[in-house]
C-alpha cells in the first residue's frame, strides 16, 4: 500500500474558486466557470469530483476529447462513479464507438441499478452505428485499464486527533481487507500522523473547523476504492469478520449496509446499528457538525439510483464509552459545544436534540434531558404525519420513556409508551421500561413483560438495545416479583442470574440473602451481607439485615449479640441498630 502524505495547502484561495466557478455556472457562464474550477484544481490535483465536473463543463462546451480524458482519470481512481460512466458512454457513442460507450453504460447500471438514463442509453444504443475512420476518445489501452476485471477495491477512511494510543490497534485490525487507508489528521500533535504512515495510510491534514462532516467529507473526497467502510481510531474491526468481509463486496448484493457497532460501557454493553459501508458514490457525503449523518445524502440516491440497502455480518467493536477513557478524552465537554453550534445554526434539527437527550441522559441529567427529547420527539411525530415512516418514533419514544423511568416518574414512563405503541410495535427496550414501571407501581403484567424484553434482546436484530436489558438489573426484579408472589425458589434462580452478570449488584445479593434466610438457610444469608460489610464497613443496610436474621434464627443469640457489638462500634447512635440489641436482651431475659 503506498504511504502518502498531503500538507494543507491554501484551501482558503481554493475553496474561493470553487464558489466563483460555481457563482458563473449558476449563470450559464460555462467558460468562465471551467477556467475557475481548472485554477482550483491546481491546488488539489487529485480532487475527482472536481475532476468530473469539468468533465462535465467540457462536454457540454463540446470538447469531447478533453472531457474523455479527464472521466477516464475520474474513472481510475473513482470506479463506482455511475455518473461519469454514463457520461463516458454518451460521447463514446456519439464519436462512433458503440462497443466501448455500451461497455460503459453497463457498468453503470451495474452500479446502479434503478438509474434509468443509462438503461435508457443503452436501450437507443442499437440505432448508432459503429463507426469507423473516426479517431477513438481513448486508446485501446486506457480502455483495456479501464474495463480490467479484478477484485472489488476497499478504502477504510478514518478521521484522527491525537490518538496514539488507539490508532495502532485500529489499523492493524482492517490490514488485511483494505485495498488503501485514508487517514485525516484534524490537528494531531503525538505521533498520530507517524503511526499512520509507518501503517501504509495515505495520511492527510485538515483544518479543524468544530465540524465532524466536513473532516469526514474530506476522507470521502480522497477515497479511490470501490467501496468505503468508515471507521473511527477507537473502533476495531472484528478478526472474525475480516474474510466474510471480503465476500460481502464480491457478492455486492446491496450497495450500502448496516453494521454493528459493540460499544463497552464499564461492565455493559450496548449493540448499535449504522451505516457504514457503501459503495464509493461522488455525491455521497456526511452532514451535521457532531453525531454526522450519511442519511440526507444517500436518501436522494437511493431513489435516483435504486440504491439496495443491506444488514452487513460485520462488527465493530467500540471502546470510546468506557468511561476512564471518555473522560480522559474530555469528549462529553467537546460534544456538549459541537451539539450547541449544530443547534444554534439548526434550531429544529431533530437528530441534534435527540442527541443532545442522550449526552444528557448519560450523564445523570435525567430531568435535563426531557426536554430536548420531547422536542426532538415532537419533530419526529410531524415527519410522521407528513409521510415518513412511524419507525423513525422509535429512538426519541424509548429515550424519553427511559429519561422518565431513571427520574422515577413511572406513570410518565407509561404514559409515554401507550402513546408510542399507538404507532410502533413493542421492542426488547419498551417491553422493559413498562415492566419495570409497572413492578415499581405494583401493577400486574411486569414479570410478562420483563420476560418478554429478554427474549426480544437475545433474539437480536433490533436497531439499538439498552445497555442495562443484557445485565443484572432486569434479572433483579423478576426476582423480586417472584419474591412478592411468595416463590422464593425461582427468586432465588434469578437472583443468582444477576449477580453471574453482575457480581456486586447490590439488590440482588439482598434479594438473594432475603431468599436463604426464607428457605432455612440463614448463614447462607449472613454469609452475603459480611462480603458486603467487608468491601464496605458502613454499609448500615447490610449491618441491619444481618442482625435481623440473626436475632430472628433460634439458637443464634450469641452470634446476633457479637454482630450488634461491632454494628453498633461503627454505627452507635443509630436507633435501628440499638432497638434491635434491645429486643435481644428482652428476649435473653
């Protein structure tokens, strides 16, 4: 793989012929608008969706042969390209070279399979004579290159600030599938940079402009495989995925596909799906300033192209939410502002509130976080309403219902989910907020649905799941409800489920402690609270539990009157503590 290397240059004068070639082609100044766009070219030879445009320019001034000449390097470097392919074909066929320009408008369509202008091409095609005597637009030999068969090309494209510690790993996880690596450095100034050429990456640099997009964006633009999978510096592909990745892109049975991405939280973890891998399309690019989406731009395609959407088997584990390593980034801090210009220069985006929701709510702020959430919500609820599709009420209704749940408002969790099962049908997450809401209200139903969500979760396929539906929480309280219907049996089973998720879950062990004590087994049940005493000596509802089981166990006097002793050594003005020594000596006498 070549190691390449590119310093930003001036982009500023750049980016000011870009907008004045664009300024004169609004205008029907064709002329001017090339001489533009060639100066900017200057500045960025390599910039193929430049490249093609005046491609463009050139054909419709009539200049065929400049405008071949340039779709070929577009074509080169950019194969999956339908646009220019389809452009090719048209002043091949119009120079007399029919073979070739049906060549062209081919692989058009093979990139493109609901793009009806080369489908219609092709079917006129047969009405052009082959000509002869003409000069070709290209020579065998740059048509020979073109068409050359060989495997399907990959660009694995990363943005990087300042990640020398997680860069190395990442790499090294997509070497074997990457055809090329496009690295941009957004201001690095550890050895990020070094360790992505000494990796073989094409290493770029980009100007931070507090804007995620665009530093993606210009990954995009410098990509030349047929395909891109993006991929973040705390991201790894996994091992197991690497060969089946390879046969994805042989089959190409859709055109861009879903992957998921394993994100560790502490001692849970969260399963997400996004869009990450797609064929190389010029017109695809990421907008919004922080949690960027490729959605707003391959919409549009997907309906001129027919694009073919697809669930790739492929994993990316994600290690940016631990939290040391969260904190030690300062990322909540830099998300929280990227979040605020994103709303400040868009008031109603919608996916930026939902955002915002959910740093909020990962931070605690459960209360803070509804009101982006509903707002967010009520946006989604008006796209519905204007045609799209109810699935999209999915996220925004489990967020504010989950929001509701940790602020311990349990009717509003309720309330919330009637309203969003009124259009989408239950998922492992809702069928787990209403479960436990009802449990903490004393409705009936909870232990239905509370198994149900388990179900759901490990069946899978669905778009995100609740870190906490895989650990010991929703265990917990089935264990509980078992506990209150008086089954102190399978209590006990689920509470034992928790804690093997969860070891130091705290209501479980008192679950569990609750439950031996109820099937004759109190030492079982002191033996647990003393492992809690002994990882942290103040815990006063351990000291108490302990000595209630004690004083209520017959022929335990002596061990009940040595646990008060050192309960109350640690705790002794409290009156729980000191009734129940009373109570002892009551009893003793």
């Amino acid at each position: 793989m070549p190691i390449r290397t590119a310093k930003i240059q001036d982009v500023s004068r750049r980016d000011y012929l870009i907008r004045k070639g664009a300024d004169a082609l609004a205008i029907g100044e064709r002329e001017e608008a090339l001489s533009r766009y060639r100066s900017a070219l200057d500045y960025e030879p390599d910039d193929d969706r430049l490249l093609a445009t005046i491609a463009q320019i050139e054909a419709s001034l009539g200049d065929a042969r400049a405008a071949a000449a340039d779709l070929a390097r577009v074509l080169a470097r950019r194969p999956a390209d339908a646009d220019s392919w389809n452009l090719l074909g048209v002043l091949l066929i119009e120079n007399g070279e029919r073979r070739d320009a049906v060549l062209c408008w081919r692989r058009s369509i093979a990139l493109a399979r609901g793009f009806e202008t080369p489908s219609r091409n092709l079917k006129k095609s047969r009405s052009f004579p082959q000509e002869k005597g003409r000069a070709p637009l290209l020579s065998r030999a740059e048509i020979a290159k073109l068409f050359a068969r060989r495997a399907p090309r990959l660009s694995v494209c990363l943005i990087a600030k300042d990640e020398e510690e997680l860069l190395p790993e990442c790499l090294d996880s997509v070497a074997g599938v990457a055809s090329e690596i496009v690295l941009v450095d957004t201001g690095s100034t550890d050895r990020t940079r070094e360790i992505g050429k000494d990796r073989g990456a094409r290493v770029f640099e980009h100007a931070w402009k507090q804007d995620f997009a665009s530093a993606r964006n210009d990954a995009l633009r410098r990509a030349t495989g047929d395909w891109v999978l993006m991929i973040d510096a705390d991201e790894r592909l996994d091992p197991r995925d690497v060969e089946p990745l390879k046969r994805l892109l042989e089959g190409q049975e859709f055109d861009c596909a879903s992957v998921s991405i394993e994100s560790s939280i502490g001692d849970d973890s969260l399963a997400t799906r996004a869009v990450r891998l797609f064929r190389n399309y010029p017109a695809l690019c990421y907008v919004g300033r922080i949690h960027e989406q490729l959605g707003p731009s391959l919409r549009p395609l997907r309906e001129r192209f027919g694009l073919r959407s697809g669930t790739a088997a492929v994993r990316l584990r994600h290690l940016g939410y631990e939290p040391a390593l969260f904190t030690k980034r300062e990322k909540a801090e830099r998300n929280k502002l990227l979040l605020e210009y994103e709303l400040k220069d868009n008031p109603g985006n919608v996916y930026a509130l939902l955002k915002q929701g959910e740093a909020l709510f990962s931070q605690g702020s459960f209360e803070e976080a509804i009101g982006p959430i509903e707002e967010a919500l009520r946006g989604t609820r008006d796209a519905v309403e204007g045609g799209a599709d109810a699935s999209i009420l999915e996220e925004p209704g489990t967020l504010l219902a989950a929001c509701a749940l940790a602020a311990g408002n349990y009717r509003k969790t309720l309330e919330t989910l009637e309203s969003l099962h009124a259009r989408v049908a239950p998922t492992a997450n809702t069928c787990y907020l209403e479960g436990v809401s009802r449990w903490a209200l004393g409705l009936e139903g909870a232990r239905e649905l509370i198994e149900e969500s388990l179900e759901r979760a490990d069946a899978s396929g669905e778009v995100f799941t609740l870190p906490e539906i895989r650990g010991a929480t929703p265990r917990y309280v089935l264990g509980a409800v078992a506990l209150t219907a008086g089954d102190a049996g399978a209590a006990g089973r689920r509470f034992e489920e928790a804690l093997a998720r969860d070891p130091r879950h705290r209501e479980a062990r008192f679950g569990l402690a609750e439950v031996l004590f109820h099937l004759g087994r109190p030492e079982g049940s002191v033996s647990i609270l003393a492992k809690m005493i002994e990882e942290d000596a103040r815990d006063l509802a351990a000291w108490r539990a302990g000595a209630v089981f004690l004083i209520s166990t017959k022929g335990r006097e002596q061990a009940a009157e040595a646990w008060l002793a050192a309960a109350l050594a640690a705790f002794p003005q409290d009156p729980v503590l000191n009734r129940l020594q009373s109570d002892l000596r009551v009893g003793a006498a």
